[in-house]
C-alpha cells in the first residue's frame, strides 16, 4: 500500500457537521471533501476521485437514498456509508437496500469512524 491518504466525499447539509467530520476524519489521515446537496454531490464525484462516500440521508435537493444509488452506478466500487439522524430499523433498512454498505446513526462519530476504517483497511486509496 502506498501512504495516499483516502479521499472521502462527506455530504450533509448541517455545516456544523460537515465541518466536525472534516476536522475529525483529517486527524485519521483521511483528506474529506464537503458537499452540503445532492447536486453538489453529483458534481463533485463525476470531477474528483473518491475512495468512500458519507452521506446523510435528509439533504434539501434530494434524498441520500437516491444519491447513493446514483453514486453506486456512476462508481460502483466506492462504498457508501450512511451517517444519519434517522435512526431507525426501517432507515437502516432502506439504506442497505439502496446500495449502502454501512449505516451509522447520529450522534455515533465512534461508530462512524469504525466504519470508514473498516471500508478503508484493505484499500489502496486512488486520489490525491
């Protein structure tokens, strides 16, 4: 493996937590990019190379649902986690359903960066 740090795209509409996984994920050695709709989203992953998508599933042009789908056919060997404060046993329900490979609910940032590690371990990340 090379020491490329993984480049994850975090998208939520919430600045505040944006930014705190932006800070929090950078003291792991990840570098995070920040999308704040499902537009932004799009565009950023069809212009920039990532290794693992973070998605909320409440954003205000669209659902993290469909977004993960999307992204899952446009780069189908990206994983999407699902950070959300929609906690409930249906909601994990439909974000595996709509190609998630993790979900986390919010306030868990342990759980979350459990996660990413777990995605990431046997990775070569691509960007940079």
């Amino acid at each position: 493996m090379t020491n490329v740090p993984c480049r994850i795209l975090c998208v939520d509409d919430h600045h505040d937590t944006s930014e705190m996984l932006k800070l929090l994920l950078a003291q792991e050695n990840y570098e995070v990019v920040t999308a704040n709709s499902l537009e932004e989203a799009i565009s950023l992953s069809q212009s920039v190379q990532f290794d693992l998508y973070v998605l909320d599933k409440r954003l205000p042009d669209g659902s993290g649902l469909e977004l993960c789908q999307t992204l899952n056919q446009s780069t189908p060997n990206v994983p999407c986690i699902f950070y959300t404060g929609d906690a409930y046993d249906i909601h994990r329900v439909q974000a595996l359903a709509a190609g998630a490979d993790a979900f986390v609910a919010k306030p868990d940032i342990d759980g979350l960066i459990k996660a990413v590690h777990d995605l990431l371990v046997k990775t070569e990340c691509k960007s940079a």
